[in-house]
C-alpha cells in the first residue's frame, strides 16, 4: 500500500532544495531583462533602436516569433541544468549507497518510488510555472499575446517528465555500474529530441491519423496544434513511465518481522 | 515489533536468517569462495564470524543484504527469500557494502541532519517506533557533532558512528556488522560495542558480528564460526582453569575452575575497579578436569 506521507518525507529534502534554490529566480529574472530591450520600428524589430534583421511579419507574428526562440534558448540551458539537478540525482538513486540504508527503514518499496515519482513531477511543475510567469510577464510588456506561446511551457514540462520517466522505468536495479548510470542519463537527456528526429525519418512510415500522437518534444519546435499532440504524447508516456516504475514496485515488500514469513506457522 | 499472533515458543524457532548449503563465487573469479555453507541466527543469539581477508565473510554480509545471489542453495532473511528489491526495517546494518567502487552504505549530497530528519521522520510514523527516543543514543555516539556535514565528507570514524545509530535507534530484531568498529577510536569503539551489547541483552536482538578481531568477537558472542576455504567451521568456546594473584593485602590468590569468557571479563573487571589491586598475574591452563 503507498504511504504518501512516507514518501513525501523521502523526496522532501530534494523538493525544498529546489524550491529554496535562488538560482532558478536569478534565471527568470535574467530571462525577464534579456527580453525587454526589444522595440518595433513600424516595420522591423530592434535591439536598442538597432534593427534587427531575421524577423518577418506582422508585430504581433514578430513578437511571438521572438519570446518562442528566447524560451527556446532557455529551454537548453534548463535541459543541462536539469541533467545534473535531476536526471543525474535520479539515476543515482538506484545506487547501493543511495539506496541500502533507505531499505533498512521502516518504508516500502512503493514509497521509495513514489517518492521518485514525485520529485520528476514537482521538478517538471515548477520549471512550467517558471516558464509561465515568464511568457505572462512578457507578453504583457509587449502587449501580444498567444496561446500557442504556452505550448513552449508545455514542451518544457513534458520534456523533464518524459526524460525523469525513461530513467525511472528504466530501474537501475544493481545491473549498472556509476558509469552506466551517468551515460543513460546523458542518453535521456537528448532522447526526446532525438525522437522528433526519428519522427522526421519515419514520417511516411506512420499513417498520417496516427502521426501526430509520435511522442517528441524539444525546444525550437514549430508553435502548431500539431505539436500540442507530440508534446502532450511525450508528459503522458513519461507519466506513465513513472506509474510504471511504481507499479513495478507492487512485486517487492517490507519484511517487517518473523512474524509474517509464512501462512503455516500463523496461529490467527 | 513482535506478533502477537506467534507464540513466543514458535517464534524463537524461526530463524531471523538462514543460509543452506549455499555456494557462492563472483562470475569473474573460478575461485569457490563459500562452499555448502550452512549457518542460521535466532532471536537472542549472538554469533561471530572470524577469517582470513578475502575468505569471505563479507560475502555473506552481501548475500544477506541482496547485493548477491548464490549460485546454489537457499538463503532467507525473516523466514523469506532474499531480494535486493525488498525493504527490511527489523534488519540494522553497520559496515561498508563496496559493491561497486565508491560506493559506501550511506548516501551522499546529504546533511547528516537532514539524513537523521529522515530517518526519525519515517521511524516515528510507525506505531511500534513512535515512543523511541533517539536522543540518548544519538548523543552517546556523538551525532550532533557533526550534524552540519555532508554525508560524503565524514571521516570513516564518524560514517561508522552514523551507521551505528541508524541501526541501532530503530532495536531491530537482526544486527549484522561487518568490521564495524574499523576506523573508529577508542572512545568510540567502547560505545558502538556498549551500545550493541545493550541490544542483545535488552531487546534479545540476533547479532552477526564479522570482525577480524578477536576479542571484539569474544566479547559480543556466544558462538563463533571461522570461515575457511570457504568453509565454515564452529569454533569450540574452551574453558580455562585459571589462577589470579594479586598484590592486594585484602585477597587472596583465587582459582576458577572451567573459567569461560565471560567469566574471564568478569574475574578482569573486579581487578580493574579494584584500587587496591596495582599487580597482578592471570595464568590458565585449557581444561581438563583436573584441578590446578
């Protein structure tokens, strides 16, 4: 039986270090200022009254276009962050030395990962949040708004669910050495991006109906509906990876005591 | 933590964990290290493992743990089998698992506080644990002192201490050790030993105490084994006719007959909180039913 109580114990420390962590402030504030010099000549978008060239369309089409590749830049910075915050921390959780004392309380199995299942999932809220506030707050500074701009959001949590969950379903076990571990995070990492790749190559091979549920995200990707779907795909197989990963879990118990090795020798 | 439904008589049958005819060598190695070996711990009993380096002994230790499986033969840990995928809270551990290099039995980028937070966090939602005081413990082993160390920084001394008080906070009916005093200093020795006699003699824990040292061995357990070429051997506990002589004017030269261990630590303990003793002279002789 999963014990929430337990398992938030378990994940705590690592939700507080990274809510409490000033960096990801310090991020979004950089990312605020970096997108305010921007203004628009009537024709073309400039940095500092300097004209910047690259940019076509409308001011609106303009705008987007610009917040949609500045979210971009920060979405791979975010995703090598989030390999030494989280994906890296995450495979080593599998470890004999991350692992063996917590085996040795009075939790189980289950809470241990749930507890895992919980820490992809706030990490991958947060940094959506993050993103969020973002988009909001510059949105309203240069009056344009789209909602096609949340789907960049939404790429970015399902980017950290998706890779958190290919790691968790993966389940170390005591098969892969600290080496292993750290190449498999690696691989996470650029997994989804790598998928849309395969999506490119294998395009004619998926039945057009069924083309838009080929899980992928990455950042860069056109602002369509269509995405919507690829993005949406790759949360929801992460999240199911996470399940996965707990269900798996079901087959493993806490041997509390004598008292419960075997049916014969109970007297209830 | 004990049933209710299990009479105390049935319970103490079972073993906390047994090993029948188990083999067991690494994959990359054609050197047998246990071989047909057999070997059980029941509740209240304390037994000691002596050996060579590389003989061994900590391979059990891993057996018990699920770091590894045997090639043949049964191993149960609380009347089941064995898994790395199970938790075992009733299970205190203190030792240096190495299973891959680098690899220590405590978790890194940690506090020791935050570790200790967890760990009374998860013991106090458990009805049984909930009244434990940790405080007593925690002090005697000196946890406090270095509560604002990362978990990867502490000297092996203070690892050892750490893992101490995670396995004997929680009175868990199975103690196993492996070289647990190493590294520590004197001071500390006495206390994790203490503190783990105290476990045997008040919650009638089963103790499996792997050391290289004898004594420690003589002094925490009724039986000791000797792993060898990969066989396991009960060492027979002797008995030794002793004669004690001291400079004291109050005593006399005293003679024990068939003087066992613990009556040997016993007979030492009176002359050392004797101040009128300041010479003394202990010889024995192995038993044999004639008086000295």
């Amino acid at each position: 039986m999963i014990n929430l109580n337990k398992a938030w114990v378990i994940v705590k420390p690592e939700i507080i270090k990274l809510v409490k962590s000033y960096h990801w402030l310090i991020l979004l504030g950089v990312g605020i200022i970096i997108a305010t010099p921007f203004g628009w000549d009537q024709e073309k978008l400039t940095v500092f009254n300097i004209p910047l060239e690259g940019y076509y369309g409308s001011r609106e089409t303009v705008y987007i276009s610009l917040l949609h590749e500045l979210f971009s830049w920060a979405w791979i910075y975010i995703a090598f962050d989030v390999l030494f915050r989280l994906l890296l921390p995450l495979g080593d959780s599998f470890s004999v030395s991350q692992l063996l004392w917590l085996r040795l309380t009075p939790c189980s199995p289950v809470d241990i990962a749930v507890a895992r299942g919980i820490w992809v999932i706030a990490y991958g809220v947060l940094l959506g949040v993050l993103g969020l506030i973002w988009m909001l707050i510059t949105s309203l500074y240069y009056h344009v708004f789209s909602t096609n701009l949340l789907l960049d959001a939404l790429g970015l949590v399902s980017y950290i669910i998706f890779a958190g969950g290919m790691i968790a379903v993966l389940d170390f076990d005591l098969e892969f050495d600290y080496f292993s571990k750290r190449v498999i995070a690696v691989v996470a990492l650029f997994f989804p991006s790598l998928l849309g790749l395969v999506k490119l190559g294998i395009a004619n091979l998926i039945h057009g109906e069924y083309a838009r549920f080929f899980p992928y995200t990455h950042p860069f990707a056109m602002l369509t509906s269509e995405n919507l779907y690829h993005f949406g795909v790759a949360g929801i197989l992460g999240l199911c990876f996470l399940g996965f990963h707990i269900f798996s879990k079901l087959k493993y118990q806490t041997v509390e005591s004598l008292a419960i090795l075997d049916d014969e020798s109970t007297t209830r | 933590m004990q049933p209710n439904f299990l009479t105390d008589s049935r319970l103490s049958q079972q073993p906390l964990f047994e090993l029948k005819n188990v083999t067991f060598s690494y994959a990359n190695s054609q050197n047998q290290l246990l071989d047909h070996v057999s070997l059980s711990l029941f509740p209240g009993e304390t037994i000691g493992l002596i050996g060579e380096n590389g003989c061994g002994k900590s391979t059990i230790i891993k057996l018990l743990l699920g770091l590894c499986f045997p090639n043949n033969g049964t191993l149960n840990l609380f009347g089941r089998k064995v898994l790395w995928g199970n938790n075992y809270p009733q299970l205190g551990y203190i030792g240096d698992p190495s299973y891959y290099p680098g690899e220590l039995g405590l978790p890194t980028g940690i506090l020791v506080k935050e570790l200790v937070q967890i760990f009374k966090s998860l013991c106090q939602q458990e009805k049984e644990l909930k009244d434990l005081s940790y405080l007593e413990i925690e002090e005697r082993l000196q946890i406090p002192s270095f509560y604002e160390s990362d978990v990867s920084k502490l000297s092996k001394g203070q690892r050892i201490r750490l893992m101490a008080f995670l396995a004997l906070a929680k009175k868990p009916q199975l103690l196993i050790a492996d070289e647990a005093t190493e590294g520590l200093d004197k001071e500390g020795k006495e206390i994790v030993l203490s503190e783990v006699q105290r476990l045997a003699n008040c919650h009638q824990a089963g103790i499996l105490w792997i050391s290289h040292r004898r004594d420690e061995v003589a002094r925490l357990t009724d039986k000791v084994y000797e792993l060898f070429q990969g066989k396991l051997q009960k060492q027979e506990l002797q008995g030794f006719d002793c004669q004690i002589e001291t400079d004291s004017p109050n005593t006399e030269a005293r003679k024990y007959f068939n003087l066992s261990k613990d009556g040997a630590f016993q007979a030492l303990e009176e002359i050392f909180t004797d101040s009128s003793i300041h010479k003394f002279q202990m010889t024995g002789v192995m038993q044999k039913g004639e008086n000295l």
